[in-house]
C-alpha cells in the first residue's frame, strides 16, 4: 500500500476498521492524521470527541514499532 508524501510520515496504524496514517516533525510530535493515501483528515474528529489521549497513545506504540523496522 502507497501513501502520500506529508509532512513527515512517522506511521500507519488502525484505528477501529480504519487505517490511518499518523504525521509530524519527525521527532514522534504528532501534526496530524489522515486516512490512509487520501487526504482526509481526521484530527478535528479526533479532538472533538476527546479521545486523543487514547489515539496519542496508540499512535505512539506505533510509531516506536514503525522505528525500530
């Protein structure tokens, strides 16, 4: 599977059925997510239901595993 070139990419992950990519600085700092290869994006989402503790920590075991590949 693709995806498209962000700012940079740090991971891919699930979230429920959906796979998403995870986007930051490059320094495990978290900018945004989109959907996997669309640009839809998920963060309002995310924020407005106040679940980004769960997602932030998800998207940070992620982001470890994507590290050590």
């Amino acid at each position: 599977m693709s995806t498209l070139k962000r700012d940079p990419y740090l991971a891919s992950m699930y979230i429920g059925d959906t796979y998403v990519d995870i986007c930051g600085d490059g320094r495990r700092e978290i900018y945004n997510i989109y959907i996997a290869d669309t640009d839809i994006s998920l963060w309002e989402m995310i924020h407005g239901l106040g679940v980004w503790d769960k997602v932030e920590e998800m998207a940070d075991e992620a982001i470890y595993h994507a590290q050590l590949r």
